[in-house]
C-alpha cells in the first residue's frame, strides 16, 4: 500500500474530523500517502480527489461536521458504478479507502473491495445503530448537545406547569431518546424499540404525577416514533395540561465533538490506517468490551443489535 483515500459518507457527525486527521497522521507516519475525496462516493465519481498532508488536517479537530464534505450518492448502487469508481481509484493511484459512515456506507465500501480496492469502514453515525460496535463517532457529542437543549426545555416548562415533548433523533434506534430520557430524568421515554402506540399509559402517567404534585411532565420521543406535535395536541386534549413539542432537529448533529469522540474518532481512524496499510481489506472498526477490534464487512452487516432491557427497566423505574 503506497497510496489511501478517505472519505466521509452518508449522515456527518461531531468528530469524523478527528477520524480524518488521525488517518492523514498515522498514514503519513507510516510513511503512506494520503488523498482527501470530497463528498463521499459522489466525490469519487466525479474525481473531487485531493492530496493531503499533516497540515491540511490542523485546527480541524475540535470542528464539527467532516471537512471533506459528505453526500448520499444513490447509484453507487449500480454494479457499473462501483466498477468505474475502482477504475477511478487506481487512476489516482489509491490502492485502499477508508470510508467514516453508516451501515449503508459499508455496502459501498464492500463494493469497492470486490472490484480490488482495500477498504476499511470506521462507524460513524450520532445514532449509535452500528450493531458490531458501541460506540459510533458523534453519540456522545449528539446526547450532550441534546441533554442540555432538553433542560433548557425543561426550565420553562417548570415555569408554566406544562408538558413537553422533546424529539431528538436517532433514526429508526432509540439509543439518544433513552439516555437522554435518563441524563434529562424525563418522566416518559418513548423508544420504538419499545414502544406500544398506546397514549393512555402516557396519559395517565400525566394526570398521576399531576396529583402527585409534580410541575412539569417531560417526555424525550424517539425520532423513530415522531409525530410528536399532533401528540402534543391530544396529550393535552386529554389531561387539561398545556402540552409543547420540540423537535430538537440537525443541532443534534453539529457543534464541536466531545473529548471523547475526539479521543474515540481519533484512534479508530489510526487503527483503520493500520490495518489497511497491513493489507486488510473488507472490514469495519468496531469498538467493543473496552478495545478496538475489526469485522468482515458481511458479518458486522450481519450483526444484530439491541436496547438493553436492563438499562429500559431501570430508565422506566427511575422515570416514576
Ligand atoms: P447514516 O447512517 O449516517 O445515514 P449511512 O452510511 O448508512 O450513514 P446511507 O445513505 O445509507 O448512509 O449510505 C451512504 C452512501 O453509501 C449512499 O448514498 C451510497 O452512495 C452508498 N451505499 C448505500 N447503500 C449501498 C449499497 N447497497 N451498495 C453500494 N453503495 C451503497
């Protein structure tokens, strides 16, 4: 390997910029060149290859979003695709890539490998929803904007003796709804992993802590649930209390990363650059019993993930 490529692909996250920095470092000291592609797989196609050295990636590092840019590029699913990008790499010279996404990056990345270029994935998504790893580049900053966004909600709800509804993302996963819910002490945590559709155990909860004298009910909606605005309208319908919905939104996925996702991204994107500069190819960084490790590509693909039920029961017990 003389030559790799990185990229960033599908949604960005806080701290997919200290994974490309460590990988421009660690590569450079391995004494390996390095090539910046733009905008994910559309970047490839369209060649937007530039090269990097050590002081393209200063001052980069307590910045959020990726500075190579990141795009969905749809038809990389088309197998002709995927060979006219390996005929693209090897123009310029790029024998193996690092690609910082999500699952659906992976499949590019697998693609690529089939048609001779190396590849090493690195998980990078706030949702947390990559089976074989856990942690994901972004959580960490994503649940810490989000946690103190929610207890500014909660200031004023408190205030007006109001419930709110507080959605933040996470996609199809509840993994930000439910430590948040936790971090937030919400009195309601709805997950879709978990949840039942069924307003009336919410309402009830409501009316409940109401009596109970509590000022301000708050609940933290999973993206994957969402339509917390009409909720909010027949929450308050049913129990009388002036009910809000925050959709909390993209702030989720900007600001400047945590230390720990800078930390993190920081040595998945060196353990990447390693195992690819050995000749590995096909595999993704995971993060798992407090080490780094890597899978084939098929088989974290093939990985289930799950809440656990201990966390939801002792989020629910301490939410009473
Ligand atoms: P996130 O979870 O943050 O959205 P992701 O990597 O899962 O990240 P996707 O939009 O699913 O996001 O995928 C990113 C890009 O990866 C796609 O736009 C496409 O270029 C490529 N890709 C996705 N699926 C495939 C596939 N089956 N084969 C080849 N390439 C794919």
């Amino acid at each position: 390997i003389k030559t790799i490529g990185v990229l960033t692909s599908g949604g960005d996250a806080p701290g997919m910029n200290a994974a490309i920095r460590a990988v421009v470092r660690k590569a450079i000291g391995n004494g390996v060149k390095v090539k910046g592609i733009k905008k994910g797989y559309q970047g490839l196609l369209y060649e937007e290859i530039v090269d990097m050295e050590r002081k393209d990636v200063s001052d980069t590092i307590q910045k959020g979003g990726t500075i190579l840019g990141t795009a969905r590029c749809p038809e990389f699913k088309q197998e002709e695709v995927q060979i006219r990008a390996a005929e693209i790499c090897r123009k310029h010279g790029i024998d193996g890539i690092i690609v910082i996404g999500g699952d659906g990056s992976y499949r590019g990345a697998q693609a690529l490998a089939r048609n001779g270029v190396n590849t090493i994935g690195i998980p990078g998504t706030i949702d947390l929803d990559i089976a074989c790893t856990d942690y994901t580049i972004g959580f960490d900053t994503a649940v810490n904007t989000a946690m103190e966004a929610i207890d500014k909600v909660r200031d004023t709800s408190s205030s007006h003796e109001r419930c709110s509804i507080i959605e933040v993302m996470g996609r199809n996963a509840g993994y930000i709804a439910l430590w948040c819910g936790v971090a937030n002490g919400a009195e309601d945590i709805l997950i879709p992993e978990k949840y039942d559709f069924n307003e009336q155990n919410i309402i009830n909860n409501i009316i409940y802590n109401r009596k109970k004298g509590k000022t301000h009910h708050i609940i933290v909606n999973a993206e994957g649930i969402g339509h917390s605005t009409s909720m909010a309208r027949r929450i308050e319908a049913a129990t009388g209390m002036e009910t809000r919905a925050t959709i909390l939104g993209y702030m989720q996925r900007g600001g400047s990363p945590t230390c720990k996702d800078r930390f993190y991204a920081s040595m998945m994107g060196a353990y990447a650059t390693d195992i690819l500069c050995e000749g590995k190819s096909n595999r993704v960084v995971g993060y798992k019993n407090g080490e780094f490790v890597d899978f084939d590509i098929e088989e974290a693909l093939n990985m289930q993930k799950a809440i656990s039920e201990y966390e939801y029961i002792v989020s629910k017990m301490l939410s009473q």
